[in-house]
C-alpha cells in the first residue's frame, strides 16, 4: 500500500457537489483533525523516546526519510523538541483524509504502547470533541463512547467501524456498517431464539421479531410500574416507543438502500447518516436491554 506522503497531492481531492447538504464520498474538511494532532503530539513528546516518536511516526504512515537528517549524539544532535517540529511541518502538508489516517494510526499504537497514557489522551482529545471508542478516534458528535459500553462487542464493532467510516468521510460505508450492527444483533437473536431463516425477512421485519423474542419491551414496562408509573401512563407510552423503533427501522433499512452504495455513487444527506447511526444505537439498545 502507498504511503500517504506517495499518495498526498498537497492538495484536497473533495470534489464540490451541489446542495449544502449533499455529498457523495467525502465530508468537508474539518480543522478540528489538526487540533486532535496537537492533543495526540503532547502525549507523544511527553511520554517516549526520541527515536519511539520516529518509529511511531513511521508505523502511522509518514515518511520517515523527510526526518532522517535529525540524529540524537551524545552532547549534542537534534532534541526532541526540534524532531516535534518537524514532524509537525511533515503532518502540516498532508491533505484531511491522511490526517485523519495518521491520527488514527497513531492513537492506536500509543494506547497499545502505553495503556496508562489513554485516560490522559482521552481528555485532551475531549477537548476538541474527540473521543476514543475502542481505541479509534471518533467524534463525539457521533456516539459517546461510554454509551457503548453495555453493548456487546460484535454489534458494538460495527458501531465503531460506522463512527469510523463517517470520520473518514465514507458516508455510504457508514450507513452500511449502522445496518449490519444491527444485522449482527437480530442475527445472534434469530439463532439464540430458533426464529428461522433471518435472510427470509426484511430489515424492518427483523427488528421487529427479534423485540418481540426478546421481550424488552414488556422489561420496560415491568421497570416502569416498578418506578410507579400507572397502567394508563405505562400502555400508550410502550406502544409508542415500539411504534418508533419500528419506523426507525423502516428508516434504516430505507437509506441503506438508497443511499447505503458502498462505492459512493449515490447522493447522500449527510444529516440522515447520524440519523441512522443513532436509530442503530436505540435499537441495539433496546434488542440488548436485560
């Protein structure tokens, strides 16, 4: 695979689109990478070596040769401070989408090297509305990611990599992987309750049949009267709440179609892909609740 620095044109390769709110493949820049670099370099500078911080560099995809010349020597040479530097002028020319690569890349492997680092990380990155969510860095206008945690990991994956795909611009890729989160979930319930064939029903079909095998929905209303809420309150509230997830999950499986095109060339409505996300959410949520 090529390098970013070999694939880098020094310039973005955003195409411009008609409408405010339509894009095919990638978002619009956002300057907020650049401050989730200056949270990521002060843990760096910080907490590894010289040569640690070129080898991590270099494994996130920059090229290591444009920092050859700085040299640590007993009494003298290049400080840390100076290759900080000039690794900031070498992330400065990449264009957004390898920005975002490189930071991902680099948290990954910080978190791995230096566990203890992450709670650390974690707050500076949330200075600029970034979070870690399995050790990727999303935004978290997306999802918080201390509300995945009671989500299971197979459908929770698919969560991530959705934050993921919509981080790095894949609008279409995101709107899949929210669906096959919630693939993943009605398909473990399909197989844990005997259901039948999952492929044999619609998205929305599906949803519905894995609620009612698992009886969420009569938990909640179990929990409800238990926090006292009467029975004339308790009735229309549920039949709503399942009246909703039902149409989330019409509008789920209705934007994957049309605009769930994993190769980008459907026109997409960048508000309706964190709509989806977060019906994904609610509805695992809710297929997952004990």
């Amino acid at each position: 695979m090529d390098s970013p620095t070999s694939r880098s044109t020094g310039r973005s390769s955003l195409a411009p689109v008609s409408g405010s709110l339509c894009v095919r493949a990638k978002m619009d820049n956002d300057p907020r990478i650049n401050q989730a670099w200056t949270a990521i370099r002060v843990v760096l500078q910080s907490e590894f070596s010289f040569y640690e911080i070129k080898e991590l560099v270099g494994l996130a995809g920059m090229d290591l040769t444009e920092l050859a010349h700085l040299v640590q020597k007993a009494g003298g040479g290049a400080s840390k401070g100076q290759l900080m530097t000039a690794i900031d002028q070498s992330f400065a020319r990449f264009v957004p989408d390898e920005k975002r690569e490189i930071v991902s890349h680099l948290v990954q492997e910080v978190v791995s090297r230096r566990p203890d680092c992450k709670d650390r990380l974690e707050g500076y990155l949330a200075r600029f509305g970034w979070g870690l969510l399995d050790d990727r860095v999303v935004p978290l206008t997306i999802f918080d990611p201390k509300d995945l945690e009671e989500i299971t990991e197979a459908p929770r994956a698919d969560l991530v990599k959705a934050a993921e795909r919509i981080r790095d611009g894949d609008l279409s890729g995101a709107i899949s992987a929210a669906c096959a989160a919630v693939d993943t979930c009605t398909g473990a319930i399909y197989e844990e309750y005997q259901l039948g064939n999952v492929q044999n029903s619609s998205f929305q079909e599906r949803c519905k049949k894995a609620l009612d095998a698992v009886g969420s929905l009569q938990l909640m209303e179990d929990q409800l009267r238990e926090i006292g809420w009467e029975d004339d309150r308790v009735a229309p509230f549920r039949n709503n709440f399942q009246g909703a997830l039902n149409h989330g999950a019409y509008v789920m499986q209705t934007l994957r179609s049309g605009m769930g095109d994993v190769h980008g060339t459907k026109p997409i409505l960048k508000p309706l892909v964190f709509d989806c996300l977060r019906w994904a959410e609610v509805v695992i949520r809710t297929l997952e609740r004990k």
